[in-house]
C-alpha cells in the first residue's frame, strides 16, 4: 500500500465519519424540532387551559350575581308584599255588601265624604283580588274592605 493508497483510505474514513456526523446532526436536529413541537403544544394546552379556567371564574361570577340579584329581587317582593298585607289589615274601617246599581263611587261618597277618583281608586286598588283590578267587576252582594283614608287624601 503506497502514499496514495493511505490517503486515499483515510479520505474514505472521513467520508464515513462526515456522513455518520451528518446522520446524527440529522438525528439530533429531527430530535430537537420535536421536542419543540412537543413544548409548544404544552404551551398552547396551557394556555387553552388558563383560558377556560378564566371563562369558568367569569361564568361562576356571572352565576353569582345573577343569584344575588335574584335573592335581591325576592327580598324585594316579599317586603312589598308583607308591607301590602300590614296595610290592607290594618287600615280596615269597615266593609260593606255591595248593593244594586250601587258604584266605587257611591261607595266612597259614603264613607269618605268625596266620589273623586282618588277615593274610589282606593277602594279598587285595596280589593283589586276581589274586583280583579277593574272597577266594572263591582257586583251586587260582593263584600268589599273599606280602608282608612291615606293621610294625603284626609281633608
């Protein structure tokens, strides 16, 4: 084996070792891209995760204001209601059976002294159940709750 025949092989060997670093750069750079892939799904599944972590406390808050709102509202109406029932109660001074042809009007003429609207509003907004709101729906023989008079109305 000559000069030529040394080189000749060792120019071989670093071809050898040239392709085999090349296959392992190759390796190692396939190896490197995925393990980014890999980092920048976990990235983004962390982050898809905060996200709806964060629609979840914004929803639970949502959840609990309307709650608190709707607690708010029943408080509400049951204070309307039971202040309604203290007053209807209380304010009663008498009750009279409807006779025929006999009006709202008539009947606050009698009572109150005045047949004006404000007095016979009364009469219908306290036995609005009974007359359904209406003051045509007064009957003969309906037993109607007459209420003292608001203070405003007083002479």
């Amino acid at each position: 084996m000559g000069l030529f025949g040394k080189k000749k092989k060792e120019e071989e060997e670093r071809k050898k070792q040239l392709e085999q670093a090349q296959k392992e750069a190759e390796e190692a750079k396939k190896a490197l891209e995925a393990k980014l892939a890999q980092e920048a799904k976990e990235k983004q599944l962390k982050a898809e995760a905060e996200k709806k972590a964060k629609e979840l406390e914004e929803q639970k808050k949502k959840e609990k204001a309307q709650e608190e709102l709707a607690e708010a509202r029943r408080k509400a109406i049951e204070e309307r209601r039971a202040k309604l029932e203290s007053e209807k109660k209380a304010a009663i001074i008498a009750t009279h059976v409807v006779k025929e042809d006999e009006t709202l009007s008539h009947i606050a003429l009698k009572y109150y002294k005045h047949a004006t609207p404000p007095y016979w509003q009364l009469l219908l907004e306290h036995n609005t159940e009974l007359l359904q709101g209406n003051e045509r729906n007064v009957r003969a023989g309906m037993e109607l709750e007459i209420p003292e008079l608001p203070e405003e109305l007083k002479d």
